[in-house]
C-alpha cells in the first residue's frame, strides 16, 4: 500500500481498506487543488473501525532508525538525503551525533571535480584517533557503511582501524590518494548509543547506517525461482565463489573489484576502490572489467532483469549485462539515487531452452554499488 502525497500540508491520520460493497462512498478530502471542504461528508455508521497502530507488528514508533551522514566543509550542502556534518560544532543534537573525543585533532577537506560526488568530496581527516557517536532510536542490528579515502588525491589512507563500541570492526584499511571505496558491518545495539572509533591515517566522506536483516545464502545450488516464478539474487552472493556464484577482480592489474558495502536489503557490492576507471569494452573475451556471476536454473523464454542500485555521481552510473557470455547490453544513465537504492530495469534476456544458465554484471563505471537483481517476466518490478 503506497500514498503518495500530492499536495504539501495534507496530514494523514487513518487509512481504511474497505470490501467492494462499501467501497462507493464519496471522497472525505474535498476537490483536488482547492480548500473547498463542502463535499466533506461524515463516515457512514457501516464502516467498520479502522486497526489501531498497535495492531500493526512492523509500525516503528521512531522512524529516526536510517542515519546517513555526509562529512562535508558545509553541512547544508550535504549529499541528497545524508545530515550534513562539518567541524563547526562537536555535535548537533538534532542530527544525533556528537564528536566524543578527538574533536580537536579533526581537519576536513573538500575536494571538487567533475568526477567526485558530492558526498565523497567533503572529507573529515586525521591521523588520530576520534570518535563519532551517534544515538539511533531504538536498540537492534543495524548495518554500518563507511565511505572512506580522499578523492582529491592529496591524501592516502594508511593502517586505518574501526572499532564499534570498543569492538574491532575494520583494520589495516589502505587506499592510494585519490581513491575511494565503502566498507560495512553488522552491529547489535543493546542500547541506542552507537560510538565508531577511527584510527591510524584516515579519512571518511560518510556514514550510513540502517537497520539490517539477514539474507540467506544459497549456498552452492543454481538459484531457482521463488513461488511467483521470479529470482532474486542478492549481488553479494557472487562472493561466495563457489561452482554457481562467482566474481572476478579486473584483469588489467589495478584490483579493481566488487567489494561488500550496505544495501536495502542485507548487504551489497561496491564497485571500486572509485577512481581506478572505467571498463567500456562489451566483448566478453576481452572485456577486462570485474564481474559478478550467477547460475539459474531457468525455464525459456524471454525475461526482463532489474537491479537496486545505488550512484552517488553522473560518474557512476552504468553496468553491462551479460546472459552465457552473449546478449551484452549496457545499462546506463541511472541518474544520482543519494543514499537509498532504487529499483532500475537494466535488460531483457531470452532464455533459448530450460536448464542452467548464467547471469553475469560487469564492472563498467567504478563507484556503483549494486543489491538485489530480480530477473522476471513482469514488465515492470515495485518491490
């Protein structure tokens, strides 16, 4: 059930779903684009109550639980959809975060360019240790994504270490200047107070956190089709590399490659470190790009693939498509989502006969973070 909002200072308070035989009834919000309330008219005594919030198991009584930060030299000009975080203050307490300790050591940076997103080119940076502490609204598992290096090339990341809570998380993170890559991990909150703790030379452009919920690994089997007849493959199943879930790093001896970062649903890759290039060639014998690959057992016919991507910048936003190493398509033009992924149609495959075949995504434009692909004969995907 989606509402879509239409006209700004419409509040909502109850949502009633009603059988056929009551559903002729007059509108109660009055003509569209006008105030005139004269066609208000009061609720027949025939409609049954409406559910209380309480009788809805998966209602949040603090939508707060999706923090996304952007270090940024300004933090009203933060990326789309991430709280601008800058060294004017150790903390703003409406955006949740304090610098706990550190906060004098801190330096930050911008970096400007046709390439650089604006996330990535505000850099909060030390050699110190500092720590960020955010309180989330409520205690759970929540999944952590760093967006770590310094795109502007002046500065390396070097033995860089993160503890959450005083606990190991991330170490011996190295990134050559210019050079930018996410990083990810689980959490288990008792409490709400979270408290990330850099170390050696680092530098971080943001901080995403989100509630996170595990997805189940296939294991070693072709992927089937669920009850719908549609497949849903998680992106980072490809590193499991195993017989029917595998992935490459390129070929051309700069490791560029497919890495673990957050996603929508459970985790995602990250195409990176961003900034080693692009791979434009769609000839799968010399195509030098990384790779994710994925073996379904399918049935023929002809279906269409979608993706959850997530792009930060112009320069982002494209992968290529392979089906068995033929039928090469390039998806391109996803247009910036911010901090959220959204769902993109990025080809049509014709499945010649029943069996397994391989799905395969390459690499094209470094940067891209990639969730779930759904290959379906739906025409089009909400999920």
């Amino acid at each position: 059930l989606r509402i879509y909002v239409c006209d700004a200072g419409c509040a909502f308070d109850k949502i009633v779903l009603r059988a056929a035989s009551t559903a002729d009834i007059a509108s109660r919000l009055g003509c569209p684009e006008t105030f005139n309330t004269i066609h208000w008219t009061p609720v027949p005594a025939s409609v049954p109550p409406t559910l209380d919030r309480t009788d809805i198991p998966y209602a949040d009584s603090d939508d707060g639980t999706r923090l996304f930060y952007d270090f940024t030299d300004n933090q009203n000009a933060a990326q789309e959809g991430y709280l601008g975080v800058d060294l004017s203050s150790a903390g703003v307490s409406a955006k949740r975060y304090a610098w706990t300790a550190g906060f004098e050591t801190l330096k930050a940076k911008k970096a400007t360019g046709s390439s650089i997103s604006l996330r990535d080119g505000g850099v909060i940076y030390s050699s110190d240790s500092a720590t960020f502490t955010v309180t989330m609204g409520q205690s759970g598992r929540y999944i952590v994504t760093l967006a770590v290096g310094d795109r502007s090339g002046q500065m390396a990341v070097s033995g860089m270490k993160v503890t959450a809570n005083g606990v190991d998380m991330l170490s011996d993170i190295n990134l050559a200047a210019g050079r930018t890559a996410e990083y990810c991990f689980v959490v288990e909150l008792s409490g709400t107070s979270l408290s990330l703790t850099f170390s050696g030379q680092w530098a971080v452009s943001a901080v995403e956190i989100a509630p996170y919920t595990d997805i189940a690994s296939p294991g070693n089997s072709p992927a089937k089709a669920n009850a719908d007849g549609d497949y849903l493959l998680e992106a980072e199943w490809a590193l499991l590399n195993n017989d029917n879930f595998y992935a490459r790093a390129s070929t051309d001896g700069k490791n560029a490659h497919f890495m673990l970062t957050g996603g929508r649903f459970g985790k995602a890759v990250y195409f990176g470190p961003n900034g080693v290039g692009n791979y434009t060639d769609t000839n799968p014998a010399t195509g030098k790009g990384p790779r994710l690959s994925f073996t379904l057992d399918i049935k023929a016919g002809t279906y269409s693939v979608f993706a959850y991507v997530k792009c930060e910048e112009d320069d982002d936003d494209s992968l290529i498509l392979s089906f068995d190493d033929k039928n090469v398509q390039v998806a391109n033009d996803f247009k910036l989502t911010g901090g959220v992924y959204k769902c993109v149609k990025i080809g049509t495959v014709t499945v010649e006969a029943d069996g397994t075949h391989t799905l395969s995504i390459w690499g094209r434009e470094d940067g891209l973070a990639i969730d779930r692909l759904i290959v379906t004969q739906k025409s089009n995907w909400i999920e």
